[in-house]
C-alpha cells in the first residue's frame, strides 16, 4: 500500500529536476479539465432530467393508487356506517346488568 508521501514523489512539482510547466502543458491541461466540466455538467443535466421525469411519474403513480381507491373506500365507508347502525340497533336488546 502506498502512502500519500510516496505518491506526492510521483507528482512532476515534487520532482527536484523539474523546471515547471510548459505553455502546451498549460494549454492542454486547461483544455482537459475544460473538457472534464463539460462532462460533468451534461451528466449533472442528465440525472437532473431522470429525477424530474421519475417524480413526475410517481406522482402521477400516487394519484392513479388513489384514484383506483376510491371505489374500495367508499364501499369501507357505507359498511362501517351500516355497521354501526346494526350494531347500535343491537345494543338496545342487551340486557342490562
């Protein structure tokens, strides 16, 4: 394993007989994180666009749920009113301790 020391040996500024960098190497380096910004920012365009797209389909996937619902709750709620009533209804004939 190598340690952070062995590999700031490897960088050229670290290097004794290093005169520094050249124009083209200015140039080229500068082109090449350039290039690396505009990559990254298409891939950041990119995910933005999926995650825009995906929560408007779980939205959408959220109502239609509901939606489908709707039918099973309103059956839930007339039987829990007519159970209520039958069960009130019931309780009249109870004896009373």
């Amino acid at each position: 394993m190598t340690s952070k020391h062995d590999l700031a040996k490897g960088l050229p500024h670290k290097q004794d007989d290093w005169n520094g960098y050249t124009l083209d190497d200015l140039k080229y380096r500068r082109a090449y994180v350039a290039a690396r910004k505009e990559l990254e920012k298409e891939r950041m365009y990119h995910n933005l666009h999926n995650v825009r797209k995906g929560a408007v389909s779980t939205a959408a996937g959220t109502a239609r749920r509901v939606a489908s619902a709707v039918p099973f709750l309103d059956t839930a709620m007339v039987a829990w009113t007519v159970g209520s009533k039958v069960i009130r209804f019931l309780g009249k004939f109870r004896k009373k301790k």
